[in-house]
C-alpha cells in the first residue's frame, strides 16, 4: 500500500501547489493590471500562468522524484524528459515575457508619439528584434539542454566544432537563401524601407504590409487576399510604398466628354461638390483639359485625401458625382458616336467593289416611319 500512496501523495502534492502558485502569482498580477491600469504589463503577464506551472510542475517533480518512491528500470530518463520539458517550459516563459514587454513598449511609444510613421518604424524593428531574439533563446536552451542532459553529445560537439570550416562553407552554400532573407529582414526592419502598416503596390496588387518575418513578408491585399513573398524581393526590385514620406495622396479622375461640355461650370460643380465631402482635406483640387481626340476630350479632376482610405472612397464618389451632373444638366455633353444613315437596297457602294447596303432600319432618317424602305415624299 505504502508504494502505491507514497508516489500518489508526491504528485498529488506537486499538481497542488503548483496550482497554488500559480494561482497566488494570477491574483497578484491582477490586483497590480487594476490598480495600474496605464501600464498593460500586468495584464500580458497574466498570459505567462500557464507555462510558469509548467515549469514547476516539471521542476518540483525533479527535486521530489527521489522520495516518490518509484523504483523503475528508467529513472535516468523519466528524469532526463523531465528536464527537456522543464527548458521547453522555461524557454516558452521567457518568450511570453519577452512579449509582454515589447508589447508595453509599443503601448507607450505610441501613446506619447503623434506621428504614425515613427510608430510603424518602432513597431517592425520591435517586431523584428522579438522574432531574432526568440530564435536565439531557443536555439542556445537547446543546445546547452542537449549538451548538459547527453554527454555522449560533447564529442559529437568537439568534432564538429573541429570541422567547423568546411561545414561552414557547405552551410553557407546550401542555405545561401535563407540566409539572404534573413539579412535582407533585418535590413528592411532597421532600413525603414517599409514598415508593418505601410500601403504598397507589389507586383500590380494594392495592398497594406501585415507581417515581416525574417524571411517573409505578408500583404493584406484590398479584397482580403495575403500576399506573400520573401523579404530579398523588397531589395532588389523596384515597388511603390504610399506610406513613405507621409500619409497624403492625390487621386484623379478622368472623364471622357464631348468637345462642347462645359468645362468651366463643370470644375465649379467641382469644387461646390469637394466642399460638401468629408474625404477631401482641402489642400489642392483642380480640374483641367488633358487631350482632346476628333471625337471627345478628356478632363482630369485631381483632388488630395489625408489616406489611402479617403482617397480610394474620395476618387470613387467624385467620379460618380460628375457623371451623374453632366447626365442630369448637360447630357449633350456626353460622348457620343457619330453614325450615316444605311443607303438603300437597291444601292450599289464604289463602282467595282459590288458592295450592297441593307436596308435601314425602322425609324432612321431617309425611311418611311412604317418601315417600308420607300424615301419619303
């Protein structure tokens, strides 16, 4: 009965209070997330309960598992899984905590900075810096784990080491482009070239950047749609980025209209129209001929919005506007195309060519109203 109760009352013991722990820690976080609301740190660190009892749990079974009483064949590597789960554990906690922090960090930057541009820097080389030193963590807890936990890895370890050259040189060979990427991440997240946030046109797609990995970068295109492509193509050919340099944009609309619109009552139903629209910023508008053809002039209305947002609903609702004010006050000013009326029957085209006319329709000029094809008169 003893070796049934004793390994029973050890884990049982350890489950509690880690429990406890965890618990007592959760409630201290939250008193101290109320009682300073301003700062959010409290609050994300309540997000590092679970992988906290991990570590405890794991941790408090190591330093207890002598007096649980289990004897089995197994014990160095009950504990040694022990141990693995224990930096697992430590490393997720770190990450959380890292988190947290970094997440405080864009809070109060961009609670005290105005300019959105400086935010969306912050928040890339943040976002970028999180992602390499997580990298990091992992890969130095795995292999100090491996190292500490296996001796039997300490010569595999040595050798490597000893041929560190040349498996370095295949290393650079083989991951020659992910390396690239990598390089390429870190500078456009310390380059500013462009930023988490930012509007750009990739490869003839308008959208806005969501995400930049070390060696991807993600765009949210207009319909929902996620581009991605990896990060060396943002240094090595050429993309437009609508966010750099500032926010405002001018967007324009062309009409094509026929010779005798009336340009200069069309520009101040312009401006009466810009007056009454939120999405105009009032900084520039105009409205000018831009060509003309044999049968139609194009006009060009420009107008400036303070975002890709305005300027998109901006250039939409102006276009309809005017469209719908030449339709209802000046519909001769439509384009329209200039028609013959068909010959008759009976009517040969050029001499040799033999060419033969259909008759004209019901109603066209030069035929009966009854449709007949007799001339009138």
């Amino acid at each position: 009965m003893e070796a049934l109760l004793r390994p029973l009352i050890v884990i049982g013991c350890t489950v509690a209070l880690t429990l406890l722990v965890g618990w007592v820690v959760d409630r201290l976080l939250h008193a101290a997330d109320r009682r300073h609301p301003e700062t959010p740190l409290w609050g994300l660190l309540r997000g590092c309960r679970i992988p906290l009892q991990v570590v405890l749990v794991t941790g408090v079974f190591q330093a207890t598992y002598s007096w649980s009483g289990i004897d089995t064949d197994h014990d160095k590597v009950v504990l040694k899984c022990l141990a693995l789960v224990t930096v697992a554990g430590t490393v997720w906690l770190a990450v959380r905590i890292a988190s947290a922090i970094a997440e405080t960090s864009l809070t109060r930057f961009a609670a005290n900075t105005r300019d959105p541009r400086r935010i969306r820097r912050f928040r890339t080389q943040l976002t970028m810096i999180q992602r390499v030193a997580t990298f990091l963590i992992a890969v130095v807890a795995g292999s100090v784990a491996i190292l500490a936990l296996f001796p039997g890895m300490r010569t595999l370890g040595a050798s490597l080491l000893a041929s560190a050259g040349v498996i370095g040189i295949v290393a650079g060979v083989a991951a020659q482009s992910m390396l690239g990427n990598l390089f390429a991440g870190l500078q456009v997240a310390f380059g500013s070239s462009v930023k988490i946030g930012d509007t750009v046109v990739v490869e003839g797609e308008w959208g806005v950047v969501e995400e930049i990995s070390l060696a991807f970068l993600t765009v949210r295109i207009w319909d929902d749609r996620r581009l991605t492509m990896p990060v060396s193509y943002f240094n090595s050919k050429p993309y437009e980025n609508w966010s750099r340099g500032g926010t405002e944009l001018t967007c324009t609309v062309y009409l094509h209209l026929d010779h005798a619109t009336p340009v200069k009552a069309l520009r101040e139903y312009l401006r009466e129209l810009l007056e009454t629209r939120d999405d105009w910023d009032r900084r520039t508008w105009s409205l000018v001929v831009t060509d003309s053809t044999p049968t139609t002039i194009q006009v060009r209305a420009a107008m400036s919005a303070r975002d890709t947002d305005d300027w998109w609903t901006l250039q939409c609702g102006v276009r309809e506007e005017l469209l719908e004010w030449v339709r209802r006050e000046h519909p001769y000013a439509l384009p329209r195309i200039a028609t013959a009326p068909a010959l008759g029957a009976g009517h040969r085209g050029p001499a040799g060519t033999g060419a033969r006319h259909t008759v004209p329709a019901q109603g066209a000029r030069g035929g009966s109203p009854d449709g007949d094809g007799s001339p009138e008169g």
